[in-house]
C-alpha cells in the first residue's frame, strides 16, 4: 500500500509517494508527467553503484531511456563547480524546457539537481527521488533548491517545487545506523515543533522504526511529508510558520560551523543536539516544564543518537565563539535574539526575544558537562 501526500501550491502541487519498493514503479510513476522518454538523472557515486541499475531499469521498463551523471558524495559537491558541471551536462544531454530531470540521492543531490532544474533554460521540471531518511522526510520536499557559498551554508539558490516525490522507504535499508539516525533527528524534530502524539508514537516505535520495520517507517516517513506539506502550503517561501522547521537549527548551524561542517557531526546529529538545547532554553525561560527537556534527551538517547555537546569529539569554541557562530550576532536587538522555542513537546513558536545571557548560560552549562 503506497501512502500519498499532497502539496497543494497553486499552480506547482504536486504528490509525495511513500513505499517500499517504490524505485521499481519509477516508470510507471514518471511517465505520466509527459516530456520526452529520455531523461536525464543526477545522482551521486555512492548511489550510482547501489541502485542506479535498478532506476534505469524500472524506466526502461516503461519505454523511457535515460543518461546519469554521477557526482561525487559529499557536501563538497553542492558547490559552484559542481552545479556548472551538472547543467553544462544536462545542456549537452540537450534537455529541453517540456523535460524533466531525476534528481536521485540524499540532500545533495536533491539540493543541487534542484537548483540546476530551477535554472536551466530558466526552469525545468524534476523529480526527487530521496535515498537517505534526511532527505525523504525534509530536503526532497518543499523546493529548497541551491548550493553552498564559502560565505555560508545554502546561501545561493531558488524555490523550485519538484514535480513528484518518490521515497521509497526499502532504500533506507542501505543506509548506515549513523546516517539513519542523523535523519531520524528531522522526523523528531516534527513531533517536538507540532505534534505531541506524533513524538508519543515515536518514543514507542522508534526502536523497531530503527531496527527496519516497514510500516513503521513508512508511517514516519508519510506524518513527517504530511507536516512538512502542512507548513510549505502555509508559508512557502518562509515569511512565518516556514521558520518552525527550524527548530533546533540555530545551535545546530554553530556545531556545525565549530566542527568545520564535517564528519564530527552530521546534520542531523547537529538538529537533535539543537533540538534538545532549544528545549533546555524553554525550560530556563519559564515557557515549558523542566520534564519536557529531560523527556526530548531521554528518547535521543534510548535511540542511541548524540544528545549533548559532550557527544561530540574534539574540542569545540566557549559559549561567546558558539553564539557569534550562530550567525544571529548581526540580528540581536538590544540584547535580544531569535530562536524557535517551545511551550511543550509539540508547541514550538518564534520568538524574537530571547535575552542572549540566556542562550550562553546554556551553552556555558552544556560545554562544562563536556
Ligand atoms: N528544511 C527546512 C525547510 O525546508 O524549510
């Protein structure tokens, strides 16, 4: 039974399919979208050696041919080389403007086969077809698209909605525990920002969801895309509610600029981590009860995922490197700054008044515990 979420956005909605086994149907799926039957795939080589065989097959299947380009893996690829390299590619593949381009691979890829699509002949369409949890429950939908600036993270891009969305939840059966889990702090994330029963079920089934139960990841997965749509429809283009999906991401981004964007923290290491601090200064701040921080760093930790600074190795900037690495400095208000925060599990709001002896109290008690 394949679940189905639609993003209703005037004029560009589109459907997300949730399943296992999804990639042999990918024909079947795409062919419906019209355009050539040839069509071009971005991916990476990681993905390239585990499953392209199997894309270009289900395609073929359904009478369309197909050209791949694989990138290599990393973070390092969402870069201005490698977005020239893909549409100077996807130029001599002589896509037209009535075609569509695969994107199949994690964020990345979604990222920047996204942004290449946007561009191109000024905007082509494209399927995502997310191979990692991080980007089936997050980067595939909702029409983040671009590159990394050595000024930043993301700071070059467009909004360019996909097409369609096929996430195909056996894929995630390739995945290391580590990955899986760095994705698996995106789908905590949605329970703590909205939805208090979301994060209950997950306290119960995030084990077995862990150890490859398929409904259950299939279940996450689809009340992760569906709250995602939920927000998108709402505020697309991130002028209010948008920010929710931030949540945790304000530390997040100062671990991950401390760790030099690398292997000492994933993304989704960095969220969970953010996610738990965020709540920390909830409690501080008299919005929410010190059980609710405590139950957060309870559940990361039954997953076995990192919970606190102290989980991550290497030495890390004080609490002053940390807040000036959060890229907020230039926003603080008179001593103010602005963050996601939380009433309870479930209830997260943006606030533009976080006092910043606040938020170094917290990073002051965190990094001591290191
Ligand atoms: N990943 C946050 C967003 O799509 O808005």
């Amino acid at each position: 039974m394949t679940a189905k979420v639609h993003v209703d956005l005037p004029g560009r909605a589109y459907d997300i399919m949730i399943a296992p086994d999804l990639l042999v149907q990918a024909g079947d799926l795409i062919a419906p979208l019209g355009g050539r039957k040839n069509v071009c795939i971005l991916t990476d080589e990681n993905v390239a050696g585990l499953h392209l065989q199997a894309l270009q097959d289900a395609l073929r299947q359904a009478g369309i041919a197909s050209e791949a380009l694989a990138l290599p893996p990393g973070e390092g690829t969402k870069c201005w080389a490698q977005l020239e390299r893909s549409v100077e590619w996807l130029l001599s593949q002589k896509v037209e403007r009535g075609d569509v381009v695969i994107a199949f691979g994690g964020g990345v890829i979604g990222d920047l086969a996204g942004f290449a699509a946007a561009i191109l002949r000024r905007g082509v369409r494209f399927v995502q077809i997310p191979t990692s949890l991080l980007a089936q429950v997050d980067s595939s939908v909702g029409g983040k698209t671009g590159i990394n600036s050595p000024s930043g993270k993301n700071l070059i891009g467009a909004f360019h909605q996909p097409s369609l969305v096929l996430a195909d939840t056996a894929l995630l059966g390739t995945l290391t525990s580590r990955d899986f889990l760095a994705g698996y702090g995106e789908v905590v994330k949605y329970g703590l920002l909205g939805d208090a029963d979301f994060f209950e079920w997950l306290e119960a089934e995030g084990p077995a969801l862990a150890a490859g139960d398929t409904d259950a990841r299939v279940r996450a997965v689809t009340r992760s895309c569906q709250m995602k749509a939920d927000i998108v429809q709402r505020d697309e283009t991130e002028q209010g509610d948008r920010a929710l999906l931030n949540l945790g991401h304000t530390f997040c981004h100062a671990l991950e600029a401390a760790t030099g964007y690398s292997d000492r923290l994933l993304h989704g290491e960095g969220v969970a981590i953010g996610c738990a601090l965020a709540f920390e200064l909830s409690a501080r701040m008299g919005l929410c009860s010190q059980e609710e921080p405590s139950r957060v760093r309870a559940h990361l930790r039954d997953m076995g995922m990192k919970v606190d600074m102290a989980d991550i190795a290497g030495d890390l900037p004080d609490a002053e490197g940390l807040l000036a690495l959060m890229g907020q400095d230039k926003k603080v208000l008179d001593g103010k700054l602005r963050f996601v925060l939380a009433r309870a599990i479930g209830d997260a709001f943006m606030t533009g008044d976080v006092p910043s002896d606040m938020v170094l109290g917290v990073l002051n008690d965190a990094l001591a515990q290191r």
